[in-house]
C-alpha cells in the first residue's frame, strides 16, 4: 500500500483533525520528517517539532511539559509532607513557607524554642532538626535516655527474666526500681550496673552475712583450724577452705 505523501495542505487538514484548533502552522513546511514551527493559540508561544511527531502526540510541547513538571513537583511535595509528619518528632515544627523544590531552602519553625530556621527538604526528611544550641543539646540528652521498655528488654535478656523494672526509668546514670525475683524484693540500683551484671545488693548483703556465720560456726568447733576462703551460699554448695595447719 502506498501511503500519500504528506503535503502541507495535508498536514494543516490534519492538524485541524487533531487538534481543538489551538495550533497553527507558521512559516514553512519542508516534509512529513522535517521540522515545523508551531504556534499555540492558548499559551500564545512557537515550538518546533518534526511533522510527523506532532501528529503522533497533538499537544503543545512547552505547555505539556510544564504540566509534567508540576505534576512531579505536586508529587515530591506530597512525599515530603508524609514522610516529615512520620518524624516522631513532626508535631514540633510548623512550616512558614511551601515546598517548592527538594533542595530550596524552606523557613521553618521550632515551636518549642520559637526561632525560625531555614533548610532544605532533603535535610529535613533525613533527620536534621532546629540547630539552635539549646535544642541540640537537649536533643543530645534524649537521644541517651533508653525508654523504660528497652531498658527492661535488656534486663530480661541479661538476667533471663530474673529482674523486673518496675519503677520510671529516668536514664542510665539514675537509680531505677526492679523487682528481683529471687529474693522477692524491690530494689533500687544503677542500670547500667544490673546490665554489666551487678547481683540485687540485697542477695549479695545475704550471702556476706550467711559466710561471716558460716565462718563464726566453723570458728566456735575448730578454732583457727579452718580459713574460709569462698562464698557461702547454702548447706548444698561447695564452699573452699583452707585447712590452716597444713601450710606450717
Ligand atoms: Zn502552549
Ligand atoms: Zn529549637
Ligand atoms: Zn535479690
């Protein structure tokens, strides 16, 4: 089949077939696969575009392409928008200026100190915040305090279940109350002390106690025959002696 070759007359008739009559031939037409300058009546500004491309796409090249921009702005707006109000910490910011492009510069403001700041979505969305001292350094604090949840997650982890956190939890260099299940009372203690693995003070006072009287009992029967050199922790345990009169 042979395909007519495309004239300007027939160019302009399909023009008028396709498009709303808003796009006009200016200057030459030099053939099917040749540039044409068009005009669009809407936005009242020329394009050039091979013929044969513009009949495959009818639509004025600088308006769609402004229309694709922004529909990709709207879109990276939005994100921006949903992933800030994700922060935990979101709620703290209001913004005094829109979006506009990922790297410009947005005015911002810290409710909780009230200065404005200025700074790009991209540091925005990956975490920075008002870099007011104050604030940074209260950041800084926060950022060290665990939350009673981790802490006794640790907890059951290290002692297997052993000690309960039971009172607020207020940093790792302040006293907390846990429950010790051995010997059934609450005691205070330092976190990261029960975390290294320092015993309930009160067991460990017990055990003190319970080898003094064992040593005072082994006294009162065999003198200084006997040193005790270990912990005494029941009648059932092993504890190491030292038998005295073989050492002279
Ligand atoms: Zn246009
Ligand atoms: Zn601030
Ligand atoms: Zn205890």
């Amino acid at each position: 089949m042979k395909v007519p070759k495309v004239t300007k007359e027939i160019f302009i008739e399909r023009l008028a077939e396709k498009t709303r009559d808003d796009i006009e031939l200016k200057g030459d037409f030099h053939g099917y696969n040749k540039e044409v300058t068009l005009f669009h009546t809407t936005c009242k500004r020329e394009f050039s575009v091979t013929a044969r491309a513009f009949l495959q796409l009818p639509n004025c090249r600088l308006c769609s392409n402004e229309a694709f921009t922004k529909a990709r702005q709207e879109k990276n707006k939005r994100e921006f928008y949903r992933k800030f109000s994700r922060k935990p910490y979101s709620m703290e910011y209001t913004f005094l200026s829109d979006y506009q492009k990922s790297n410009k510069k947005i005015k911002v403001q810290h409710k909780i100190c009230g200065k404005p700041f200025f700074m790009t979505p991209n540091k925005l969305v990956n975490g920075q915040q008002c870099s007011n001292k104050e604030c940074v350094g209260k950041r800084i604090r926060e950022g060290k305090m665990k939350s009673i949840e981790q802490f006794d997650k640790e907890l059951i982890i290290k002692w297997n279940g052993e000690f309960i956190a039971v009172g607020e939890y207020r940093g790792s260099k302040e006293k907390v109350n846990v429950f010790h299940k051995r010997c059934g009372k609450i005691i205070d203690a330092y976190p990261n002390n029960l975390l290294k693995g320092h015993d309930c003070k009160v067991c460990t006072n017990n055990y003190k106690r319970s080898t003094l009287q064992f040593e005072r009992e082994l006294q009162e029967v065999h003198g200084s025959e006997y040193s005790v050199m270990g912990t005494y922790k029941s009648r059932h345990d092993p504890i190491l002696i030292k038998h005295m009169f073989l050492i002279i």
